[in-house]
C-alpha cells in the first residue's frame, strides 16, 4: 500500500520523475529556483528537448529577481519557484472568454490535484501552496489561490449507514496493531 524510507541530506524524492513528467505534459521548459535561510537563491532548469537529460545552471542574478518579484506570498527567507516556459497546452486562440476559460478549469484543476496529492502535509501546516496566474504581456499577476486540502479519508460522514465497520483480527504468538484509514464503504481494519 506505500512504505517509508529514510532520507539523507542528500537524497531527492522517491522517484523522482513526477515533478518533470507532469511539467513537460505541459511545457517545453521547466525552472525550479529555491532559496534556503541563509543563502542566495539557486536554480536550475530542465528542457524537453535536451537529449542529454543534463540540467542548466539558472544565473544568480535571474534566480534573484525571480525571488524578488512581488508574487504576493508572505517572504520567509525560504521557498521554492516552479516556473513553466514555452507552454503548449494553451488553447490557441487570443478571445478573452476562452482564455479565462481554460485559466480557471487549468487553476482550478491544479489545485484538486495538488491538495489530493498534499492533503497530509497541507492539514499539519507543514507546507503551504499558493498558486498565481500572471498575465505576461500586461505584467500583472493574480492574487495568489491557496490550495487547500483535500483528504480522500476525511468523509464527514460515511457513503453508507453502518460504515465504516471495524474488524479485530487474532494471530498467534502476536500483539501487535495496525489500522488501516476508513474508506467510504469500507472497513477499518485492526489486528490485535
């Protein structure tokens, strides 16, 4: 069902692929700047078109003013920019319904999927996510969209009446307990 791992300083996630995958569905070019306390911030960016895999090394200066920019997030001293270029999902018209259109279903569906994905880490505070839309001809970007939540256990109240229902399950020679998250119309499951 998942598994743990340590980490080390120097270790990067768990496989990987996600941030890179997901962004080149959508973009020819990804930029990802960071800053720790402490220190100036530093980047890097990956092309689609690159054969070699091999990042770019993103100048101080661009880093900086990125960082500097007014994006309307409270400034901590840390954080992480991810940016797209030469975005090809957008719809290929200038009609300012359509564009507005496809900015809201595309904002709107960002936020489902990364609140799902970080729902666990969201709920404790341990991360914050904010998303703009900024308007690069005009300059102006949007007041930023906090993702929030969204806990596929966290049912206020079950699918079906009855549910969820607990089991307690015997082994020999065994006391330990494991519980697994209800789900709508399923079980809580407990070995004892």
């Amino acid at each position: 069902m998942g598994g743990q791992r340590a980490y080390g300083s120097k270790d990067l996630g768990h496989f990987g692929i996600g941030l890179q995958s997901a962004s080149f569905s959508q973009a020819r070019a990804l930029t990802v700047i960071a800053r720790a306390v402490g220190y100036g911030p530093v980047g890097r960016r990956l092309l689609l078109d690159n054969q070699n895999f091999m990042a770019e090394i993103v100048s101080d200066d661009f880093a900086c003013e990125e960082f500097e920019r007014e994006w309307g997030i409270p400034q901590t001293g840390t954080g992480t920019l991810i940016r797209w270029d030469d975005v090809f999902g957008f719809p290929l018209t200038r009609e300012p319904e359509r564009v507005e259109e496809f900015i809201s279903v595309t904002t709107q569906n960002v936020q489902n999927h990364l609140g799902l994905v970080f729902h666990r880490l969201i709920e404790h505070g341990t991360v914050s996510i904010l998303l703009d839309v900024e308007d690069a001809d005009l300059e102006q970007v949007s007041p930023p969209f906090e993702v929030a939540p969204l806990n596929p256990f966290g049912y206020k109240r079950p699918a079906l009446a009855g549910y969820p229902k607990k089991l307690v399950a015997y082994h020999e020679g065994g006391r330990d307990r494991f519980y697994l998250p209800p789900l709508a119309g399923a079980f809580e499951f407990n070995r004892v």
